[in-house]
C-alpha cells in the first residue's frame, strides 16, 4: 500500500477536490463511498461535474453526511440527493458526526483519503486541511483487510436505521421546518453580509498576517504570498453588533444579576454559573418564547456531547466558548453546561446552568463588575458558541 499526505493548500500537494476528481475519472473504479459531516454546494460544486460524469457511466456513489452543528446547507444537501446514487443523512442526539472519508473501489486496487475535509469549499480546496491518501492493491491480503474495514463502516453508518435516514427532497424538507436541526442557507443575505463584513476587515492592526507559504489561491481571490491584505475578526460590541465570519445560528440574552458574575455581599454566595432562563429581565421586553426547562438542552447546546453528571438527575457537556467583555476578547475557553431534569417540571423551572471555570470567576469576581450588563451567548456554524458581556445585547433573539 502506498500512502501519501494531501497537505493542503500548499502547492505541491493536490488537493481534496483533485483526489476525488481523479477517483471519478479513472476507469477502474466502480463505486465512491463518501462519509462527510458537512456538505455545501460551496464545496459540492466543485466536483459535481466530475461526480456526474461517474454516475452517468454506471460508477454507484454513496454519501453519508451529516447536520450537526448548522454545518450543512440546504443547497448542498440538495445536491447530494441530486447526484448520489445511494444518499443518507446522520444524526445522533448528544454526539457529532464528524467522519471525513472519500474511497473508491475497483478490482484491482483502491484508492482512501481520510482526513479533515468536509464536504465544502474550505474543506476541499482552500482550509488547511491535512489527510493520509491510501492507494491500495487489491491482491494484497493486508491492503485488502484495509478496504475492506473502510466498506464496512460505510455499510455500518447505512444499517443504522436508527441514526441514519435515506436523504430525499422529503426528508430534507422535513429536516428544515424541525428547529432541532439547523440546516443552513447559502443564499440568506446574512451570510453574504457576514462574508463582506469578514472580509472588510475590523479596526486596528491584526495578530495575524498573510502567509509566506507557497499556497493554492481561493477562488476568486486577489492575495497572495506577500500581500497586505489579511481578514481581522471583528470584535462584536454594543456599537458594533458585525459577526466574525462564523455565522450565528442561535442567539439569547438577558440581564445579568449580581449573583451569576461573583458580586455579591453579605451572607449571599456567589453562584459561580450563569442561570439560562427565558430572560431577558430588560424593561420593556418580553421573555424570549422558549420552555426555559429543555430549550438549552435539546436546542441550543443540543449538538453538544452531553454525558451523565455527578448526581442522578443531572447531565453535563463541555463546549467551547470565545468570551468578549465590554469589547475585549477574553480568548477562548472550555465551559461546562449542566442540565438537572429534576427542575423539569411542568412550570418549565429553569433547568441549565453555564458554569464560569476557574479562570472566568476569578475574573468576574476581581476584575471589571458586570452587573446589570447584558450577557448574549451565541451558537456558531462552526461549532463553538460566543459569549459577550456588554452594556447592550449584541443583536435580536435568534
């Protein structure tokens, strides 16, 4: 077996989308076994053409993909019902389909990425992406042990009936009008005003500059090894609510009480976490229409690992959180949510708690007094979740 990294965007390696082209164009292979978590037409579309051409001459293509996390669109999803022989989609509550595999078989010898490239246009031709590329010979036993492993988990995730549903124009309807999945739109106009505000840039001097590296140019771009040009995530404050490039799915606020950020006297402890309520305990504003008892469970962190807590009635998962306060990035952290159903009732207690970690509370409680401001947490298309403290919310409930 000969293997191989495809390291891209660097020059001399091929990228994702060449591999597969070259799958689909070689006459030896019969069947494209593709298991994915995302799928965009951003990416679909640049090997469509040459998926097509398989499929006219007969090749079988199977793609699993998955919706977790908001990374799938409705317009690449539609294009893997379109143009897949066989089309699934994966979903499994409290757990992430994260497989990255392309494979195609012939007789004689078969060729495996593995890697880090979802099915988009970052993960096939512009991400840094890194993958080992398996060429295998089919008449030699190791190679083939190894084949055959990659058809059986293929063939595993399709026998699932349970996590794993048939992709048709049906079923991703059915998907899209459930909140429990967030499918994207490639053609909402706040995704096309979060690329322009990305790549606008923000005020100041960057962290970061262009790369000096040797790498493939994206589509459509004009930069290059040497160039001044360099996107800036743009910090959301209350004067400037612009998103960073990752899209926000989910969006809720509410007035923070002195007790959930360390300030507190007297006999009264501080609670060390952040109560999600039905907020926002603004004046004027009406409470946010959610059952506060399992809408951050089942919806806002529902892609979340969730997994059994100290006490019986509890659950917990670790999520990473980018914390901005009053404009300045805190950096990034691994925050742990609790869900306890025993305040489950049918009142719709408040059942879920952020927990602040060690570092947060130190910094809450010494540090700049947030009482009275407005605590937003976001959810993010890639995955993670923002959390702002300013005087005013970032933007509307989402």
């Amino acid at each position: 077996m000969r293997v191989s990294l495809v390291t891209q965007p660097l020059t001399h390696s091929p990228t994702a989308a060449m591999v597969i082209a070259a799958l689909a164009a070689d006459a030896e292979i019969d069947r494209i076994d593709i298991a994915v978590a995302w799928a965009k037409r951003s990416g679909f579309s640049q090997v469509a053409e040459s998926l097509r051409s398989f499929t006219s001459r007969g090749g079988i293509l199977r793609i699993v993909t998955g919706v977790s996390q908001g990374g799938a669109t409705r317009q690449g999803l539609e294009l893997v019902a379109e143009l897949a022989t066989e089309a699934y989609i994966v979903h499994h509550a409290g757990r992430t389909f994260h497989t990255k595999v392309y494979a195609g078989y012939g007789d004689d010898h078969a060729t495996l990425l593995v890697g880090s490239h979802n099915l988009t246009l970052g993960g096939l031709v512009t991400n840094f992406e890194v993958g080992a590329l398996l060429e295998a010979d089919r008449s030699s036993a190791s190679d083939e042990v190894v084949v055959q492993q990659f058809q059986e988990y293929i063939d595993t995730l399709i026998g699932d009936d349970e996590a794993t549903k048939e992709l048709t124009l049906g079923t991703l309807a059915q998907l899209i009008s459930d909140p429990r999945y967030l499918v994207g739109d490639e053609d909402a106009p706040d995704r096309a005003n979060g690329r322009a505000a990305s790549a606008a840039g923000g005020g100041g001097n960057s962290l970061f500059g262009t790369s000096t590296l040797n790498l493939r140019r994206a589509a459509g771009s004009r930069t290059g090894p040497g160039s001044s040009a360099a996107t800036t995530k743009r910090v959301p404050t209350a004067g400037n609510p612009t998103a960073s490039p990752a899209t926000v799915l989910r969006r809720w606020y509410k007035r923070v009480p002195a007790s959930s950020v360390s300030r507190v006297g007297g006999n009264t402890n501080p609670q060390g976490h952040l109560t999600l309520t039905q907020g926002p305990g603004i004046p004027g504003q009406q409470p946010h229409p959610i059952r506060q008892g399992t809408y951050f469970r089942n919806i806002f962190f529902g892609d979340a690992a969730w997994a059994p807590g100290r006490r019986a009635t509890t659950e917990v998962a670790t999520v990473t959180v980018e914390v901005i306060a009053r404009g300045k990035d805190l950096g990034t952290f691994n925050l742990v949510v609790e869900h306890n159903t025993l305040f489950e009732s049918g009142q719709g207690n408040r059942s879920s708690f952020l927990h602040w970690g060690s570092t947060l509370s130190e910094y809450l409680r010494k540090r700049v007094d947030h009482t009275g401001d407005i605590v937003t947490l976001e959810k993010l298309s890639d995955g993670t979740y923002r959390l702002t403290l300013d005087r005013h919310a970032v933007g509307p409930f989402l």
